[in-house]
C-alpha cells in the first residue's frame, strides 16, 4: 500500500524489519534442474567457518561457492522494503557503515514519489539555491549550452526510447517529458551531446547511469543512431568527458577561485577523477588549500 507523508520523515520509513544497509547476493542455484534463488548477504560472506552452510541449497543441497562472488549485488529499500537490485537507488556520496553499499537507502521510486515531496516543501531558499549552484558548476566544467527541445523531440519521433511511452510536448515546466543526458552530467558531459528523449519514471531509474549500465545492446545502436554517439562510447565503461578533464588540469587555479566555497563537490570531483581517469587535477595548481587535499 502507498505511504503518504503526513508529519515527519519517519512516517513515510518501512516498518523496521529488514535491515535496508546490508548488501545481498542473489543468484540460482547452479544445479540445472534446481530452480531455487538463495541470497547471502555481504557480511555473511564474510565468515568463512559456516560459508559452505550458508551457500547449500535447502531444496537439493548443492553447494554454491562457485558462483556466490559473481552473483548481483541487491539491497532493501527502507519505505517500500522490497528487494531491488544496486541499480534501482541512486549513488550516495557517503560511505558509512549505514551506506556501505555505496547507494541511498531508498529506492528511486519511493525516492521520487514519497520522500522528495515531502522533503522538497520543507527545503529553504538557501537549499534550493545551493542545489542550483551545484548543477551550474557541473555544467561550468561541461560546458553545458541550450539544446533545441523541440527537434529533440521530433527526432525521437515523441515517444520515450526506453518504454515508447507517447508523451505530451512541454517546453516550460515539463511534467512527463525529460531530455536525458545521455552520457551523465556527474562525469561532466554536457546535455548537447546527443540528449535522450525520456518519460520521468525511465529518466529517474537512468539518473547517473552509463549507457551501458542502463540500456540492452540492440538499445545502445538504436541510441547511437540517433544521438550521434559513437556506439563504443555507448556500450563501453564509464569515463569522463575528456575535453573537460583537459580543460580542469589546465585551468585548474581558475576552477578553484571560482568554486572554492564547495569544497566537497572540488574533492568529490578529484577523487572520481582520479578513480576512472587517473588523472590529478591538482598537480599543475600554484596552490592547493590542506583543507581540500584532506581524505
């Protein structure tokens, strides 16, 4: 049944009987003619003394060691307390224990359609304008410009390409229409370059997401087709925009004077840098502040 929001965040929660941070494994069970799904948590894993218990079959007993570390990572949603796979919550930039899966505790679809409208109301001018600011440094360092809506549109001929859902045009305040960035705005690639015509609900479950984590193969050569993205970027592994990774190293005092009062959006920046590029951006700067060279 929906949850609604009503006077706090803690109505809106599941009803606190499964543990929404663990990490699972789910995967079949390797016998051919055993059709049973078992999950092991992560922490489970962990304790190789009882590992072969906990990795048998109750149904025909076999033991599946082989294929528990290959198997997909799932968590539970904390509203809704469905099992979902990593990919249905978005990325959190916290790595407590609380987030050691690395995503949000609730799901994108709880996210968007119970906790942001209670939240969003209660968020002050000054949080709105921070969250604007951040999107405009993001898109400072892509070099985000305006796209034509309207020919986006009609090249995807009106219709959402993940579902083809129909959807209405609207150009100001657009309820059901999204123009996607197809290649993430997180790694810095601007939304001119070939958007994707989505419904929300598609967008949302897409936020953040390469195209190759997102979309089926016969998908990503209909997207290249049509974006004008090369299908090996498409299909390949996460990277980023290298014509701003360029410009950050060479530019690099200029980047920070500009947006030195968001000193965990520069070092978030320089650790994704590093961790897919491994470039430091840092390395050609005059001076760096200790205070944002810090782990």
């Amino acid at each position: 049944m929906s949850r609604r929001p009503t006077k706090n965040i803690t109505s809106i929660r599941g009803t606190g009987t499964v543990d929404y941070t663990v990490v699972w494994r789910v995967f079949q069970c390797k016998n051919p003619k055993c059709d049973f799904i078992l999950k092991i948590s992560e922490d489970d894993l962990g304790i190789q003394s009882n590992i072969n218990k906990l990795l048998k079959c109750p149904i025909c007993g076999t033991v599946n060691s082989s294929v528990v570390e290959e198997a997909p990572r799932w968590k539970y949603c904390r509203v809704c307390e469905r099992l979902q796979p990593l990919e249905n919550f978005h990325r959190h930039k916290f790595t407590s224990s609380s987030f050691r899966s690395g995503r949000q505790l609730e799901c994108k679809e709880c996210k968007n359609k119970e906790i942001n409208p209670y939240l969003n109301p209660l968020r002050t001018a000054d949080q709105h304008r921070e969250s604007s600011e951040h999107r405009r440094l993001y898109g400072f360092l892509s070099g985000e410009d305006k796209v034509n809506s309207k020919k986006i549109y009609k090249k995807f001929n009106g219709e959402c390409f993940k579902c083809g859902r129909e959807l209405p045009f609207e150009e100001k305040n657009p309820k059901e229409m999204r123009l996607d960035h197809t290649l993430p705005a997180s790694l810095l690639w601007p939304l001119q370059c070939g958007p994707t015509l989505l419904c929300s609900d598609c967008n949302n479950k897409k936020h953040g997401l390469w195209p190759s984590e997102f979309y089926e193969e016969v998908e990503l050569r209909r997207l290249s087709v049509l974006t004008g993205i090369l299908y090996k970027l498409l299909a390949g592994e996460p990277r980023f925009n290298p014509r701003a990774v360029k410009w950050l190293v060479k530019n690099i005092d200029e980047f920070l004077a500009r947006w030195i009062k968001y000193p965990d959006e520069i070092k978030k920046i320089r650790k994704m840098i590093i961790k897919f590029e491994s470039i430091d951006i840092f390395v050609k700067a005059r001076s760096v502040p200790a205070f944002l060279r810090s782990k």
